[in-house]
C-alpha cells in the first residue's frame, strides 16, 4: 500500500467541505497489518486507512489524465487534419 507523504502529514482535505464517516471491516490478518504499519511509520491506524485511501482516490485522477494526455498525443496529427 503505497501512501504519500503528503496524505501523512496532513495533505488531506479537512474541515471546509462536509465530510463522509465511513465504518469498514477488516479481516484479523488486516487489522493487524494496518496496525503494524501504522505503527512503523507513527500515525494511528485511522489516520493511515484515510490516507492510503486519499493516495488511491487521487491517483485514479492522475491516471487517468496521464491516459487521456497520452490519446491527445498520439492522435494529434488525426484531429488537426480533422478539424
């Protein structure tokens, strides 16, 4: 699970916007590895599941301008002459 530093140390959104409360659960094998992790790296478990999720969230984005970019590109000769 990949999390960025940014999510970590306080890049999430809080406060301004209404909020979403979520409740999940999590396997025994995952809870425990959640916890580990969190504790390797100091944040509390609730503060790294957000995290990781806003990382997720975010880079869905970024994929999918990447892709999009990407089809700009390769086909920018095709539109110029369809234009």
């Amino acid at each position: 699970m990949a999390v960025s530093r940014s999510a970590l140390l306080g890049g999430m959104p809080r406060g301004g916007e209404p909020g979403m409360r979520l409740s999940i659960e999590l396997s025994e094998a995952e809870g425990t590895r959640l916890r580990e992790e969190a504790r390797r790296l100091g944040v509390e478990p609730e503060d790294l599941a957000r995290a990781a999720l806003t990382d997720l969230l975010q880079s869905e984005d970024e994929d999918f301008r990447k892709a999009a970019e990407h089809v700009l590109r390769k086909n920018e000769e095709l539109y110029r002459r369809l234009a």
